[in-house]
C-alpha cells in the first residue's frame, strides 16, 4: 500500500497447518507465540511459506526469558513433567527447534534476527506456582486433568521444600523480544 492509504484488513480463523489461502497470496506471515501450540509445526511452516511470495518473509517472532536467582517454579515444573514422559514446549522452544530444522534443510534459506524490544519483569515463587495451577501458560493447555494434577501435587511438594518461608522472594526476569525473518536470499535479489 502507499503511504497515506488505508488497506482493507481481513481476518480469518484458521488451522495454520491448512491454510485457507492460494500460494503466493502474501508478502509476510507473523507467527508469534504459537508453534507450541499446532500439532505439527513444522507442517504449519511448509504452510506459511506455501503461501508466501517467492520473495516473501516468514516472521517467527516470541519472548526470550532469562531469570536470576534461584530456581525457578516454572523450570520445575517443565523437569516433573519430563520426568513423567510428559512435553510442555515454550513458544521459544517450538521457534527454536522450527528454525533449527528449516535452516539444516533447506540450504537455500537464510536468517536474521533482531531483538527490537527487552524489558524486565518481577515475579516470586507463590505467583509463579499460582499461574501453573491457574493453567495460565499455554504449556499446561495439552495435559489432561489426571496428568495435570499429579504434577501438580509433586510440584506443590517440591515447592513446599524448596522456597519453605520464602514464597515472595522476588526474582528477576529479563525478557527479549526476539523476530526471526527467515527468506530464500536468491528470490530476494
């Protein structure tokens, strides 16, 4: 569009792993924080870029999150479930292990990364065990009720031990927003 037009915006809910869209239809898809949460990221790539120009850009975009202090609830809470044969990928996670993937297959593709936004946030260990038990992170969404709550009592054990008269230390997160534009430099030029 030129400067000064407005464009018309069409909004669809759809299955990112089956597009409802012709090939070549965009210029540039955004996926931001949701290839943890498709079955088959890899297939909602091959998706995206089925619908994208030739010259088109893939943006996988997310939080990157790192915490001082001690150990930390939501990290627990990833180690109980692994050690129950159980997945709980982050956004970050799922991005990562995509690009990782598209980049080793396809030698034709290039990356660049920027990180056009950080910030800090607070948090303590009782509000951390708080959103586990809320479901607030999408990480908990694909666990059964039965799964869920085993879980959750041994983290609620773990807790109990670990933080016993310190539930409102205060930690430290620093987070990034991250955009990763993967393109095929030779349909650029």
């Amino acid at each position: 569009a030129r400067a000064g037009r407005s464009v018309p915006l069409h909004v669809a809910v759809a299955d990112m792993q089956a597009l409802p869209y012709a090939e070549r239809s965009f210029d540039a898809v955004i996926a931001t924080h949701v290839l943890h949460l498709v079955a088959d990221p890899r297939r909602a790539v091959a998706e995206a870029f089925r619908v994208l120009q030739p010259a088109g850009s893939l943006l996988i975009c997310g939080d990157d999150r790192s915490t001082e202090g001690e150990g930390s609830v939501i990290d627990q809470w990833r180690v109980i479930l692994e050690r129950h044969g159980l997945s709980a990928p982050t956004a970050t996670d799922a991005a990562g292990d995509v690009v990782r993937s598209l980049l080793a297959d396809d030698p034709g593709m290039a990356m660049e990364v920027t990180r056009p936004a950080s910030w800090q946030t607070e948090t303590t260990p009782a509000a951390e065990l708080d959103s586990v038990r809320r479901r607030l992170w999408s990480n908990t969404w694909r666990l059964d009720d039965e799964q869920f709550e085993i879980c959750l009592v041994e983290l609620t054990q773990w807790f109990e031990e670990q933080f016993s008269g310190r539930v409102q230390a205060r930690s430290v997160s620093s987070v990034e927003f991250v955009v990763r534009r993967l393109y095929r430099p030779s349909a650029v030029g």
